[in-house]
C-alpha cells in the first residue's frame, strides 16, 4: 500500500465553524507534513510531525491546530477560519530522512 | 533566507528535449528534489540528487552542481502526458521537509 489517504475532498465551511482534515497511511512512514496549496502555487509548508512529535511549526496561525493520534495519522483542525484560507491541503508522509514525499490528493477547501 | 528560482513556462513539442533549471539559495542544502503535479493531482517525486552529476530516471534525468547552486531536470521523448507542472525543492536540514520553488508550467504539444 503506497497510498495517503485524505478526507474529505472537498470541504466548504463557515468563519465560524470547526472542522477538521484527517490523513491516513499504512507505509510505515515517521515523518507526516501539512502542506497547504493555493491555485497555480507551490505547496507551502505548514507542520512537520516527526515520530507523532511536532517538529516543525512554520508560523503557521492558531486557527490551524495539527494532531497526530498515532504513526498512521494526522489531523489538522480547523477553527475561525478566514476566506483567505481556502485551499488544497495536502498531507505527505516519508520515511525519516527521505526526500521523497508520497503526498495524498488533497483537500479542496473552502472558507465563506 | 532560503529560494529556488525555476522558469515559469516551458513549452515543447511531442517528441521532444526539455530542460528545467533551478538555482536555489539557502543557508543549508541537502540535496534537490523534482517533483511532478498534474492539474488538481497530488504532487508526485521524480528525482533527488544529493550529490553533483547526473541523475537518469528512464526519460527523465535530474543534474545537480552544489558549487554554481543550480540543478535541472531534463525530460526526453516528450509526450502529451508530460504536460505539468514541475517544481524543484531542497531541505535544509537532512530528511526534513520540503521547500517548493515556484514550480514551472510545461505545456507539451502535439
């Protein structure tokens, strides 16, 4: 299994809502990232999580509170958002040490 | 601070030779990484050099030169499928995440 798993797809929330994304891999991967994309962009790092450890935070703001319940998972909640956040979020996980990132499809999100 | 400068579009026929450079600054390196993204897919890796020289990948190859901090990915026997956008990107730290250039549009023709 070579696969990140993201759901939803597609979310479209309100300001005031709290939502959350969730990936999942059965690789057997430490390193588990948020990356968050806007159209015709580079994705841009948000969290690094290292052995379930958060071990890189980018400045990514409050409203974005990453998790990570076990090696095969991560979350990212969502809360207060501002319509500036929509976005693909996408989550990659990789062996520690390897510059090869399997990245999931992403998730479409919007903000009204 | 830390940035990859890449083309932002490149255009190229069926059946033919492409190159994209990446020069890249930063305040440590560990290596250049390409990676491939179609339109609304997932970001798929297709190289990594950590070391100078040449990289070759089946129709793809990847070069790398640490003292001019400047890389390519060369793309033969272009096909319509190629048509993506290709971004390098380069860790600081060893294995840690990674950092994206602006990625460079290439729109193959028939």
């Amino acid at each position: 299994d070579t696969e990140v798993t993201q759901t939803p797809k597609h979310l479209v929330m309100g300001m005031t809502n709290k939502k959350s994304l969730k990936c999942e891999q059965h690789m057997g991967h430490r390193a588990m990232y948020w990356y968050k994309q806007k159209a015709k962009k580079p994705p841009e790092l948000m969290f690094v999580y290292s052995y379930e450890k958060l071990s890189i935070n980018e400045s990514v703001p409050s409203r974005f509170s990453p998790e990570c319940p076990n090696s095969s998972l991560l979350n990212l909640h969502l809360h207060a958002l501002q319509p500036e956040d929509s976005a693909l979020y996408l989550c990659a996980s990789s062996l520690e040490g390897s510059p090869e990132l399997f990245f999931g499809e992403g998730s479409r999100l919007t903000v009204l | 601070g830390q940035s990859l400068e890449q083309p932002s579009e490149v255009t190229a026929v069926e059946g033919a030779i492409v190159q994209i450079n990446c020069t890249y600054q930063t305040s440590g390196f560990y290596g250049l990484s390409w990676y491939q993204q179609h339109d609304g897919g997932a970001p798929t890796f297709l190289s990594y050099n950590a070391l100078d020289g040449l990289e070759e990948t089946g129709r793809f190859s990847s070069f790398l030169s640490r003292s001019d901090s400047y890389g390519y990915l060369l793309l033969q026997e272009l096909q319509m499928k190629d048509s993506a956008s290709y971004f390098c990107a380069h860790s600081n730290q060893a294995g840690t995440a990674l950092i994206f250039g602006k990625g460079t549009t290439l729109s193959v023709s028939s």
